[in-house]
C-alpha cells in the first residue's frame, strides 16, 4: 500500500493505526437495506438467513454474511444491497414525505432508492453524468419500484440551472478518491496518488457550486463523500461556508462514527466521519442549511389522455391506476409513463426516465413494460396475479416459458406474493415477456436456494 497515504492515516488516527491496518484484512462490510415502498421489516426477517444483526447506521437494515448476491428477494427490489455506513447519509438529511429532492452524483442508485423509499407525495431527481452508470441508477430505481421520480444523464450545472431554488433537499454524494474503498475495488489502492486527490477537491467544489442555487431557501444540503482525506472533507466544508454565506453548518446528531478533523473556517463537532473501526468501510457527512425568503417551484406538465388501449391495460391490472400521465410518441409506437406527482419538463439534457414505463401502444394494442411490473404500487396491488414456485421464477429469469395453467391475458407473475415479472397466459401455458438484457446467463442464488 502506498506509503505516502499511511502516512496521512496515521496522522488522522495516530492512536488507531494499527486498528486500521487489521482492518483491511477483514472482509468486506456489507449490509440488506429494507425496501419500504414494496415491504416491511418483518416479511425480510422471516425470509432472510443472512440477515445478521441490525446495522449500527440505519434502522432499517441489517449486516449480512453467506450469499446474499442473486437471492429472488433481491431480484424483486425488496432490499438493497448497500455498504453499512453509506446508509446514514440519507438518514441524517431529515427527508419529509412532500419533499422535492435532488440527488446530483445518484449511480448506481443506494441512496436515490433510500431517498424514495422516504418520500409519499414528494419527487425525485436522480442525476448521474457518465452514460453506462446512468443506465444501471435506471435499473436499480426500477427494480425498487421507484416511483414519483426523473432520472437523468447530465452535467450538474446543465441540470441545476434549469431547476433555481427548487429543491427541499440536495444530496451531493460527489465522486471522490475513494479511500474507503480500498477493500473493495482494487483502482482505489492502486490509483491513489495527492495529485488524484486535488483533482477530486476541485471537482467536487464545481458540483457543489452548481448544486446550491437549485436548493430552496430554508432547504437542506448534504455532502458526503467515501474517503479519508481531509481535502475532500472538512476543506470543501470550509470552502462552501466562506463561498457561499447564505449556507450555515448543521449538526448531524449520530451515536456512531466521531467528529471531524480540526479544520479552519468550519465547525468539526458538526460532521461525521466514520472509519471501518466503526463498523463500516469508510464515510464522511456534512450537513448545510440554507438561508433566505425566496423559492421558486417545478414546472408542471399537464397530464396527457390516457390512450384507449393503455386505460383497458391499467384498469384489469391496477385498482387506481395513476393521477398524471405522459405519452411519447414514437416512430412506431406510443409510450407511455404514469406517477401520482405531475410532470416536469427540461429543455436541455438527457432525461432517461420520468415516472413509470408503463409500456407501448402499438398496432392498436397495448404491450407492457416489465418495469411496470416491478412498480411500488404493483407489489402492493396486483390485480392479475400468478403465483408460482422458486424453480418456475428461476426459469423466468432464464428465458423460458412457463408450462403451467391460468387465467389468460397479461398475468403479473409472483413468487411468495411479490411480483418479479410478467407474461401472457393462453391458459396452458405463460410466454415469458421479460427483456432479454434481464436474463439470467449462469446459475443463480435462485437455483442454489432451491437445493
């Protein structure tokens, strides 16, 4: 390991050095985050072996051991598989179910579905810049239901400027030079460097810069990071306070973790980091208010008509359907979105998702779309449901039909009454309509839980 970064540990944690070093020859921390928007606590605990003990940072999770990866739970967004100290950050920002919130730097989507699995009425912005991890923050929001929400691919300033002072809350969990890391992806030991390090700080000033005049007078931002260094930490805090007087330090209240480094210009008591001898792999928070009267607000879209053919879907499938909607018309086809919080638009960037795919009108008839099926409110509400075994869902996910009787049309297909998919019934048998992308290659959990 690099002599100049131990250097630097040991003079953050002098007396805890050797704790350190012992550390990193442990395996890896690793903890199930509850999925509220499909579940509750007790269905996970009953189902769960690996479920360990609750986790020290959140009280909605728990520190697992065994295999865990593929298991069917997981594949149907009921619990996220999450780094234990990362789930704090979302706790400590004080999220309220009406919220509007902007989540800048969201791949792969840990906290982004933490966020949401806090908000009722309230939206969400999940923001990723590089195009391959927006596509997988996509997936994830998708898998866990996720609702009331846009996700796009953008820079943070094209973003941010479209949207002044319109967010209650703000997480800015920036890229960093990922110190904590180390366990767990090689380039974050092999690459560190100081050089790396500044070019982080520098980084993570400019989202900062664009992010705080999307945030509403009177709202929240929390920045976190998952390294060590004190450049990216307390002296980005005390950048944003000399730079930005209209932000003022919070206290983040937690009995795990332990102040901050002594630090000019900032408050140390009033952030948190934590070291992987607190039972995570490595973490720092720092909580902002901001000051001021004034507020703008989203624009809202008007609801489009629910095209004929998607309304006869939606009313054999879901009891209530969704209050908004948004078409999309396509060379061939007319897609179709709903959520129960209006529409906004922006002209410039990539937005890659707004509320749920619904799926397709084509040829004047409605296809469905598997992220539909994945829905919050179908794992709540399923109308037209198939029930079937672990072994018949391990076929799903690998491709093939099912050979099995029921009732005939789109059948929302659950495994111990939670949804995981869909297909079309003939009576006889069900044609698996999951997307190829989505299809199990190799042997899964699913078939090792089965033996």
């Amino acid at each position: 390991m690099n002599e100049q970064f131990l250097k630097r540990m040991k003079e953050y944690i002098p007396e805890e050095m050797d704790a350190y070093l012992e550390s990193l020859e442990e395996p890896l921390h690793q903890s199930a985050r509850l999925n509220p928007l499909k579940t509750d606590r007790q269905f996970l605990e009953d189902r769960l072996e690996f479920l360990k003990e609750p986790s020290p940072f959140n009280k909605d999770a728990w520190m697992v051991e065994g295999q865990y990866g593929l298991d069917p739970y997981h594949q149907m967004g009921l619990f996220y598989l999450q780094e234990p100290s990362a789930s704090a950050v979302v706790e400590a920002m004080g999220i309220e179910e009406g919220d509007t919130v902007l989540d800048l730097c969201a791949a792969p989507g840990s906290k982004s579905s933490q966020i949401a699995g806090k908000l009722k009425t309230g939206f969400l912005v999940s923001n990723e810049i590089m195009p391959k991890r927006a596509q997988i923050l996509l997936s994830n929001m998708e898998r866990m239901g996720v609702e009331n929400m846009m996700v796009t691919n953008m820079d943070s300033k094209v973003l941010c400027c479209q949207m002044p002072e319109a967010f209650d809350k703000i997480l800015v969990d920036a890229p960093c030079s990922g110190e904590g890391m180390m366990k767990k992806h090689d380039a974050a030991r092999e690459e560190w460097s100081l050089e790396n390090i500044e070019l982080c700080a520098k980084r993570q000033k400019e989202i900062l810069a664009n992010a705080i005049p999307a945030l509403r007078p009177g709202g929240v931002l929390m920045y976190s990071t998952c390294t060590y260094a004190k450049e990216e930490n307390e002296e980005v805090v005390s950048w944003i306070l000399e730079n930005f007087p209209e932000m003022k330090q919070e206290a983040i209240s937690a009995d795990f973790g332990r102040p901050g480094l002594p630090t000019q210009g900032m408050d140390a008591s009033k952030v948190v980091r934590i070291f992987p001898m607190d039972g995570g792999e490595g973490h720092f928070m720092a909580k902002f208010r901001k000051e001021g009267c004034e507020e703008a607000e989203l624009k809202e879209l008007k609801s489009d008509t629910l095209p004929k053919e998607a309304a006869a879907f939606l009313k054999e499938q879901l009891p209530d359907g969704y209050r908004h909607y948004k078409t999309v018309d396509k060379k061939d086809r007319i897609s179709v979105y709903g959520m129960n919080h209006p529409f906004t638009s922006l002209k410039k960037g990539t937005v890659l998702r707004q509320g749920v795919y619904l799926g397709d009108v084509v040829k004047k008839r409605f296809e469905p779309a598997q992220a539909f099926f994945l829905s919050a409110s179908m794992a709540r509400y399923p109308k037209c449901q198939t029930n079937v075994s672990l072994e018949a869902m391990d076929e799903f996910f690998h491709g093939q039909q099912l050979n099995m009787e029921s009732e005939k049309g789109w059948r929302a297909l659950c495994y111990d009454g939670m949804c995981f998919g869909f297909g079309k019934s003939d009576g006889r048998r069900i044609t698996n309509k999951l997307p190829k992308g989505m299809r199990l290659l190799v042997n899964s959990h699913l078939e090792r839980k089965k033996q």
